[in-house]
C-alpha cells in the first residue's frame, strides 16, 4: 500500500525552530515529486512547494520562499518542511502529498495525514 | 502565478441533485487542472486529473471537463457522502494554484 506518513502535532512558540517530516512507504521514493500544502482552520489549501527526492530538485510558491525549507532523505524515504523561526501565522495544518509522475501530471494521489502546527506565546 | 477562481463558493442542495461546481483560470492552462474532494478533518482526496480523467474508485456520478480556462465538476444524483468542499488544482506550471474551494451543504 502506497502511504504517506506524517509525524505528530507540535506546540510551539513563536521564534522557535521546527521541522516535520513526511514518510513514504510503498512506492519508490526516490521517483516522485513530493509536494506540502497548507491549511489554515477554517480556510482553503495552499500550495507551498514541492521537492523530487532523486535528486532534491526544489520549487516553491513565492508567497513561501524564504519562509521555509523543503528538503528529503532519499535514504529513509522522508521529506522535510522546516522553519528556523516560527510566527503565529504558522498556526496551519500542513499536508504532504505524492505526484505519481511529474509534478505536472496526474494531480496528488496519495495525501500524508497532515501535521498541525500551533504556534503560541 | 496563475490565479484558479471558483464558483460558487457554497452551495446547498439535495440527495439527489444534480449539481456543477465551476473553475476558471486566469490564463489558458490547456487540460491541466485536478479536482479535489476533501472533508471535515480529513485530508484532501484526488477525484479528476488532467480535466476529465477519474482517479481508481471515484463514482460514474462524477463528471468533469473543460480546456483552457474554463472548467466544470458536475455531480449528478448528488449522495449523503458527497457533501464536502471542492477544489480545484492547475498543474500547469509552477506554482500550482488552488482554487478557493466550494462548499457543498445540505439544503
């Protein structure tokens, strides 16, 4: 079974650093682009960038890049969204999500569990 | 960027309605463009890729079509489990935009 698995909820306060990551199981890791999306409560899906694992090509939306990191461990089949400091307005589900082929084709078949992030003072 | 515009953004309806669900681009994006269903606590599901082309499993009371810039998700006979918020996704270039989704109620 193709999955994505996502790791736990965390608290944080603003200013801290964070990364989640992503697990694919499954499937070849290393051939497909995998993407993050956000979510604010009560809001729709936001696209942040995606990562191919083969070779850690990158592309992020602009309203994201700068704010955060995309990067994968092809080793252990894992892609990473970090902030080195944290604001309220990180507050968010975030996603992860498999392109089957190219990032172009096919939509995002396979979706992680999500990651909810809550940034608090 | 291209902006994915949607309407409407609720709608309310019946079992057993037909209902469509419309989705423009800002520039033309050819067949580009993905459906999503998702619902309450749930992460996002793929109902339609490339503008017309179903994901295994997604009922025959889906439909979709469009080219270019104008796009439409219909759903005939409309179910319990259909009632959910709808996006759509072009995957013609970087970033790939989401619409604003539509929220499909209960009347």
């Amino acid at each position: 079974e193709v999955q994505l698995v996502q790791s736990g909820a965390e608290v944080k306060k603003p200013g801290e650093s964070l990364k989640i990551s992503c697990k694919g199981s499954g499937y070849s890791f290393t051939n497909s682009w995998i993407g993050w999306v956000r979510q604010i409560p009560g809001k729709g899906l936001e696209w942040m960038g995606i990562i191919y694992p083969g070779d850690s090509e990158t592309r992020y939306s602009p309203s994201f890049q700068g704010q955060v990191t995309i990067s994968a461990d092809k080793s252990i089949s894992t892609a990473y969204l970090q902030w080195s400091s944290l604001k309220a307005s990180d507050t968010a589900m975030y996603y992860c999500a498999r392109h089957p082929y190219n990032w172009n084709c096919c939509g995002m078949d396979v979706w992680g569990q999500g990651t909810t992030v809550t940034v608090s003072s | 960027d291209i902006q994915m515009t949607q309407s409407p953004s609720s709608l309310s309806a019946s079992v057993g309605d037909r209902v469509t669900i419309t989705c423009r681009a800002s520039q033309s994006i050819s067949t580009y463009l993905n459906w999503y269903q998702q619902k309450p606590g749930k992460a996002p599901k793929l109902l339609i890729y490339a503008a017309s082309s179903f994901q295994s499993g997604v009922p025959s009371r889906f439909s979709a079509s469009g080219f270019g810039t104008d796009f439409t998700l219909t759903i005939n006979s409309l179910q319990p489990e259909d009632f959910a918020t709808y996006y759509c996704q072009q995957s013609f270039s970087t970033p790939l935009t989401f619409g604003g989704g539509t929220k499909v109620e209960i009347k």
